[in-house]
C-alpha cells in the first residue's frame, strides 16, 4: 500500500493560509509559488469558457473584447479610512448591516465599465495582485490591480510602488488569471445579492498607449476572510457550524452555474455582516475539465488534482474539508512544491484517489463534542473521490439534517 506522505499534516503552527505554497500550472520542468508562477498560455475550451493549466494555448480575450483604457487618476488626497479590515464583530452578526440600503449593483457595473475611476488607497496584499479602496460614478468599489515593469516608471503615484506577496509571478500569467476571473464573473453576475463577489468591470491601463496593467473593479468589503487568526479567535463554535453552511451554500452557488473553483481555501471567503462570499475565480474551470498542470493552493490540493485526473465538484469539496478543518482549530496537508514535481507522489496520489476511503482530515480540536457533525466535515476530504459528498446540495441536506436532530438554528 503507498504510503500516505501526501495527505500528511502540515507543521506550521498557525491555521491562517498566508505563506502556503500555491501552485498554478504546475508541469513536469515548471514550479509555481503561491498564486501564480511562469506558466504556459492557455486559451478558452468547454463551451466558450475560459480556462487556465493548458499549454500551448492563447490567451483568454482578445483585443476586441477588452474593456475601454482608463485615464490614470491620482487619488484624493482625502483618502476615506481603509474598509477591508474590521475588529468588530458586525462581521459575524447580521444586526451591524446598514438599514435600508440597497446596493444596485447593474448601476456601478455600467458606471466602471465606462467612467473614470479613482484608486484611493491600498487595503490589501494579493499574492499576484494589491487591492485598493475605489471610487467610481460615485460608488465605492475595490480595485485589485496588476501592474507590469513599466509601472513602476511611468504608473500613477498609488501604483507605482504596489509590491505584491509574490515578487515572481510573471505578467502574461497574472494576466491571464485576472482575465480569467472577468470572464467568469461575467457568466454568473446578477444585479441581485448573492453568495460570490460581485466583479463590475476589467479595464486595461495605460500611459500614452502604452500597457502599465490592468484593474479588476469589484464589489468592496467590510469584512475578514476566514485565514485570519484574529477572526478565527473571536467565532465562537456556534458561529463557525453557521459560516459553514454558508460556505457550503456559497460553493454550491458556483457549480450550479457549472464552474468548479479549484483554489477553495479560508481567504477566499470573506465574513462580513453575518454573510459569507466566496471569492477568487481566477483558476476556476467549467466541472468536467481534464487538466495537463496542477492548479490550486498547496495544502488543499485533491489527489485527483495532483495526478491531473479530470475534475468535477468533488474535487471542490475535498478542499472545503480541510478548509473547515483549518477553521475548527486544525491544519491544511503538507504537500511542498518540490515533492509535487516528484513522479512517486503522484503515483501515491493516484493510488489514493483510487483506494483510500479513509478521510485525511484526522483532528477538529474545536469538534471533540460535536462528533456527528465533525463526521460530516472529515467525509469531505477522502481520497477516493466517490466517497465524498457528491455535490454541495448533498453536503447542504446533511448539515441540515444534523442541525434538526441538534436542535441547532443554522442562521446567523
């Protein structure tokens, strides 16, 4: 039997994913760092959807299809108070929202399609990218903006210096996976809320013509995603079995509109006034597609990923076992970027996704009195993939039928 070395525990201490090792369009002679890494173009596939982990491809939008070129704005030298980040805990009760206030999001998404734009001020480092409190047509938004050489030369003041958590990521695949994530976006939006982030426009930048990067406008948060330590710290247990089944809910949003994520993981999912978003589709593919390169975030990796089988919503809810797992006081998998480039772990892997039944996910510290619903959790994370749950409405019935037997309100 092949040993289980890669569904083992990862040894850092803290639960928060910042520093995990994300591997994107991983193949045979190619390692990839956190979000992104030198990568091979890709084109769209499976319907028309856009896709990334292809070689030999082109890339996502054409010319034609790109939104019109922004005017560099320099920010007001009144920026407003950063909105990210929040240590109150309206963001676990419903009870902090604002009273009476509608966002109407078809209004901004014509308004950032077309209107000048301010970038404000930085809220946040994205492993490819660094996001920005926004205004446009008189609607606050965030701007997550990549930005290439020539920005730091020619960029606005507010961009010029942008550093992201990856300083190695190359442009044409932080391109790629922000045009990706449009594309996505744009196949699922409605001017009504829902579970996933609301992205209004992408808009290329330039300076005399010339291509510094490109901003994604976007729904802006008041809120914490689920890797921070300070959040984890401050839900109660309660709390954390509600953002479960929201997460679920969430998840289940995207796969009926066919997509798979492929990156599920606690940052991307922000808590905010008692709801939960599920964020980040820059890696998401249509369910069904067989890829020739890793994808995903080191720790949360499927063996069906690592060995490049094709992937489908389980594939998703592997990862969202281990994401509740984290979230309930344990660990994501160690899995080191060099040892998936090794021949012998994806053999191992294989030979899992093929045979083992038993679920990786070993400890939820936070559950020892609450077993019924741990199980729940630890059957999301088996190898084999035809054990798991076989979608998020499974998953949904389940934790449902728990909180009857429980007596438990799953709303927060």
């Amino acid at each position: 039997m092949a040993e289980r070395k890669y569904i083992t525990r990862n040894k850092d201490t803290g639960a928060s994913t910042n520093g995990k090792e994300q591997i994107s369009n991983l193949d045979e002679t190619q390692v990839v760092s956190s979000e992104g890494g030198t990568a091979k173009p890709h084109s769209e596939n499976l319907n028309d959807t856009a896709i990334i982990g292809q070689e030999n491809q082109s890339q996502i939008s054409s010319e034609s299809e790109e939104k019109p070129t922004r005017k560099i704005v320099e920010p007001s030298s009144k920026a407003p108070s950063k909105a990210v980040v929040s240590t109150e805990r309206r963001y676990i009760s419903g009870s902090g929202r604002p009273i009476g206030r509608q966002v109407n999001h078809l209004a901004i998404k014509k308004a950032a399609e077309k209107e000048d734009y301010k970038i404000l001020e930085e809220v946040a480092k994205g492993a490819e990218s660094v996001l920005y409190a926004g205004i446009v047509g008189g609607h606050r938004v965030c701007v997550k903006a990549i930005r290439n050489v020539l920005n730091k030369i020619v960029g606005s003041s507010t961009t010029r210096s942008q550093v992201e958590k990856l300083t190695n990521v190359a442009y044409h695949t932080k391109l790629r996976h922000i045009q990706n994530e449009y594309k996505v976006s744009q196949k699922i939006f409605t001017e009504k809320e829902m579970p996933l982030v609301h992205i209004y426009a992408l808009r290329k930048v330039t300076f005399l013509g010339i291509e510094l990067g490109y901003d994604l406008i976007m729904e802006l948060f008041n809120g914490q995603d689920l890797g921070e330590k300070e959040l984890q710290k401050k839900l109660t247990v309660e709390e954390k079995i509600r953002v479960v089944y929201q997460s679920v809910k969430a998840l289940d949003f995207l796969h009926k509109h066919g997509f798979i994520h492929l990156d599920i993981k606690p940052s991307n999912f922000i808590l905010q006034y008692g709801t939960v978003k599920l964020l980040d589709f820059g890696v998401s593919v249509q369910s069904g597609y067989r890829p020739k390169a890793i994808t995903g975030t080191g720790g949360y990796l499927s063996p069906e990923q690592i060995c490049k089988e094709t992937l489908d919503e389980k594939t998703d809810i592997y990862a969202l076992g281990l994401t509740f797992a984290v979230l309930f006081g344990g660990k994501p998998l160690q899995q080191p970027q060099n040892e998936l480039l090794s021949k012998q772990f994806r053999l191992d892997a294989k030979y899992h996704l093929d045979h083992d039944e038993m679920s990786v996910i070993q400890e939820l510290p936070e559950l020892t009195d609450m077993q019924d619903f741990a199980q729940i959790i630890k059957d999301c994370s088996i190898p084999r993939r035809e054990k798991r749950p076989p979608s998020c409405q499974v998953l949904i019935a389940k934790i449902k039928a728990w909180a009857a037997e429980a007596d438990f309100n799953l709303e927060m």
